[in-house]
C-alpha cells in the first residue's frame, strides 16, 4: 500500500482513481444491517460491488452472517481474509473446482447453489474423499429464466436426492427475482415479487411437508430488498450493492435512504467548445451500460459519451467555466460493472485519504 499517499487531499491524487466516501459507506453498511434486524432476516451481502474482504469484514462487524459471491476463487479470497460463512450463489462444474470446494471446506464453511444432480454428485464424492461436507442450496427458478431448478415435483425430487448423498448436507433453497428490480410501479413491483417468493417459500414448505431440512431461504438483490425483507419466510437477503449504492439502484430500481458512497476522479484534459469539455476517464475506468454516470458538483453538465480512455461532458451555463486541468467527481453508475477495472479503492474520510485498499477479487473468474 502506497503509504506515502495516506493523508493527502482527494485533489492531490493523479486521475482517474476510484474513491470511497468511507462516512457514506459506512452508514449505507449501518442502514442495511440495522434494516435486516428489524425486518428479522440475515444478511449475506453479495460481495460482487466489492471484491474486497477488508469491506467483508466491516459488513460482518454491522451484522451480517457471512457473504455471497458468485466464484471458487472469490469464495478463497473471502476466506483467507477471515469470512468464513460463505455462499457461492452459482453453479460449481469440474473437478477441479469441486476440489477447491472441498478443501475450502477445511479453513471455511461454505455453501453452494445446485439445481441439477450431475452438480452435487462429484461434489458429495470429492467431499467423501476429504473427509469433509459441504452445504447445498437448491436454486429455485422463481421467474428470472436463467437458471434452476422448476417449482415443485422437480425441486423435491432434488432435494430428496441430495438428502441421501453423503458428503453434502441439504441446507435449503434459494432464488433471485432480478427480472422485477427494475419494474416502474411500485404497487405492480410488490406483487409480482409477492408472488415470485411465494413460490420459493412454496418450495420451502414443501421440502418441510416430506420430512426434509430447508433452514435457508436465500433472495433479495439491492434493487428489491426492501420489498423481499418483508415477505414472510425469507430468512436471509443477498443485497449487497447497496453499500455504494448509486443511479442504477436509487433510478430504475426506486431503492430509497441510501446515499452514493463510490465515485471516479477524473481530470479535464481537453475544451474542444464552450459546451464541452472531455475527461481522462472513459470505458476502461467507468462501466455505462447499465446506467451513465453523475457529475458531482455541477448539476447542469452531463456525460454524452465514452470512449475507451476518454468521457466528454456536455456543459450547461453553470459549468463552462471548468478548464483543463481542473478535477471532476463522478458517481460511479453501476459498481458491480466498474470495481472489475481497478485494482484498488482510495478511501476518503472527508477530503483526506485514509486507506488504499486492493482490489483482492479482481479478475477472479474460475
């Protein structure tokens, strides 16, 4: 960690760099945990915004049970930074990955997503090998259409072949209502997700009916937990984006009371007009496709377009007057798309760094 930097106002950083408002974050951290205690859920943030086991740890310390990633390598970085309630909410395929499982089961205890037999067979019979078990979460396909398994008869006779494989423990179920988070009315977006958790809790109840162990029910992105915290027999929520929260969550998802807590530093590097100005931060250091960035600090100018190293501003009269070389804050549009191209977080309290934390689940992909 670049020591020497610790202590310097955000302004005196080179550019582009990613920044965390640590006050924010912190708080966003303190809204979702205490609004999970109250709502008597748990909490396994998705660490997919993040990569980072020292934020893990902060999660932990505000209340939640552990995390949720989507990778083996993730789910070894988390645990050698001291998680160790892990859910790989994800296929595991190969028998190099069920390896890894398995030995992760040593120094950790993880819990990973099926919704086939042929994924739970290898696992169970490499787990035997090492003399360990590894939990198992049935993902149900409550609507998304990506993967799981189909409500019902399907769901049971999985679970019921999961319950007499030895080297896997049955701990539940799980789905993701990602297909509604973006729904525009609020009444519509209740009940449909109403109804697509009702059909996982339908699972639930029916595995409990035919003598099976089902403690976990497993759901709830950002863009909708705080609709999924309330629905009856959700026992724990995998949002976890929130922490940063930005456009994507507070525009198209409606996610309320959380503020932007992860922003670039860019540097104006050209005025072609009065009307525009362009920054040295472009695709490869801010993901657009989902929802564009914010200006920080000048309301009326706005990001027309990026390119691969450079984002060009359109400015309104109340930001021509911005010139070369002057420092520009963006909130980041969507963090889980933009953390993936930097190698660490600078966090800032106020305008004094404070930490430079790497980046320890980038590019971790198998």
């Amino acid at each position: 960690m670049p020591q020497s930097l610790i202590g310097a106002r955000k302004s005196d950083l080179d550019t582009p760099v990613l920044c965390i408002d640590l006050d924010k974050m912190e708080s966003n951290i303190e809204q979702m945990a205490e609004f999970c205690r109250e709502k008597k859920v748990q909490w396994r943030p998705h660490e997919k915004c993040h990569k980072t086991p020292a934020i893990a740890l902060r999660e932990l310390a505000a209340g939640s049970i552990g995390v949720t990633c989507a990778k083996v390598s993730e789910a070894e970085v988390m645990a050698a930074g001291g998680v160790r309630d892990i859910l790989i909410a994800n296929m595991i395929v190969g028998e190099r990955k069920v390896e890894r499982v398995a030995s992760l089961c040593r120094w950790a205890d993880p819990i990973v997503a099926c919704d086939h037999f042929a994924q739970v067979e290898p696992l169970g019979a490499m787990c035997r090998r090492q003399g360990v078990t590894a939990r198992v979460l049935i993902e149900v396909n409550i609507g998304l259409d990506r993967v799981g398994t189909r409500p019902g008869t399907d769901t049971l006779h999985l679970a019921q072949a999961i319950d007499r494989l030895q080297g896997v423990k049955l701990a539940g179920v799980m789905g993701y209502e990602g297909h509604l988070l973006t729904l525009p009315e609020p009444v519509e977006k209740r009940r449909q997700i109403e109804e697509s958790i009702a059909t996982l809790v339908g699972c639930r109840d029916l595995l409990l009916k035919s003598g099976l162990p089902c403690d976990i029910v497993s759901a709830g992105g950002t863009g909708s937990y705080q609709i999924t915290a309330t629905l009856p027999g959700v026992t724990e929520l995998q949002a976890g984006g929130g922490i940063f929260m930005d456009p994507f969550y507070r525009h198209k998802c409606h996610v309320e009371g959380l503020d932007y807590a992860l922003t670039v530093l860019a540097t104006v590097v050209s005025r072609p007009t009065l009307e525009r100005a362009v920054l040295d931060s472009g695709r490869k250091t801010l993901n657009p496709d989902v929802a564009m960035p914010l200006v920080v600090g000048h309301p009326d100018a706005e990001i027309k377009r990026l390119s691969a190293e450079h984002c060009e501003l359109s400015l309104g009269p109340n930001s021509q007057d911005l010139k070369i070389g002057d420092k520009v804050e963006l909130v980041v549009g969507y963090g889980d798309f933009t953390t993936v191209l930097h190698d660490e977080f600078h966090g800032f309290r106020g305008d004094r760094l404070e930490v430079v934390w790497p980046i320890l689940g980038r590019g971790k992909l198998q």
